[in-house]
C-alpha cells in the first residue's frame, strides 16, 4: 500500500555544524538575557539573570573548544 503523506525528510547534521548552530543559540539566549538585565537592573531576579549570563558564556566557550577540536586537521599517525 502507498503512503498518502511521505516521511519528513531526515536532516543528518554532523557534528560541526551541531556544535555551531548549538553555539548560535547559546549566544541567542545571553543577548535575551543581557536585554532582561538591561531593562530590569534592580529586579529581585536581577542575581538570576547574571547567573544564567555567567553560565551561557561558559557554555559558548566550552561549544567553541569543542568546535576547534572537530575542525582541527587530524595528524597522520606514524607507521612503525
């Protein structure tokens, strides 16, 4: 029997571009923090939003370290 509606096509994405669309939302989600902070400096959750902040920069640092190392070249290994 026939399908009447075709399977969603499957996006296989590698690992690269993974960690950089995973960077892009991280960097999304500090602008939006950074902007909450900005328009509400002295709210009670003020603390929260730096905290959040704090660790969306680790986050992007830790996906960019990541990133070097999925684009570094691999070394040809020694035959012995």
């Amino acid at each position: 029997m026939l399908k009447i509606v075709p399977d969603p096509p499957h996006h296989i994405h590698s690992l690269e571009d993974t960690l950089i669309q995973a960077t892009d939302h991280a960097l999304c989600a500090a602008t939006v923090a950074h902007q909450a902070l900005l328009l509400q400096p002295k709210s009670p959750a003020s603390i929260l939003i730096m905290t959040s902040l704090h660790e969306l920069e680790t986050l992007r640092a830790l996906l960019e370290s990541a990133l070097v190392h999925v684009q570094k070249p691999k070394e040809p290994q020694a035959m012995h």
